[in-house]
C-alpha cells in the first residue's frame, strides 16, 4: 500500500540542498519512495521546484509561490527521517 508524507515550509534552499535530498531518496533509509514533488523558496530569489522519481531528479526554477511545500509518495515510509532530511 501506497502513502503519502508532505511538509509546508517557509525555509529558503539552494539548487544544491534540494539535488543533495533527492539524491538521498533513493537510499532504503527513507522508505521505498517512488516520487517526491515540491516548490520551495530559493536561496538566490525566485522558487525551486522539483520531482523525483527513483534515480532521477529534476531541479527548475519555477513561479513565485506563498509558502515551500514537499510531498513525498511511496511505500513503508519513515516519517520521521524525511522530516530530518527536508528539515531547516
């Protein structure tokens, strides 16, 4: 069975932070996780947005948004070390 984990936050992050968290879903640690989306506010202006399915990731500048959100979809996932790995 398949769930869902998703965060809002007001955090800034750089191109590099959210291609480092991306990369790290693809280790058994977090769960099996099939994809991952999300908008966060980008550390040199503008917003980052990014999907993610296993060994691939994309990482874009995207249009303004009002708050950072993630959302991660997948299998037996720990709550728990996401939050850690997304967490500011």
């Amino acid at each position: 069975m398949f769930t869902s984990w998703g965060l809002e936050t007001p955090a800034v992050y750089t191109k590099e932070e959210i291609a480092h968290i991306l990369a790290e879903l693809d280790k058994e640690e977090y769960g099996m996780v099939l994809r991952a989306k999300g908008m966060v506010a980008g550390a040199e202006g503008g917003w980052i947005y990014f999907d993610y399915v296993p060994e691939e990731s994309n990482v874009r500048d995207g249009k303004p948004g009002v708050t950072g959100k993630f959302c991660v979809i997948g299998s037996q996932l720990k709550e728990e070390k996401l939050a850690a790995l997304f967490g500011k």
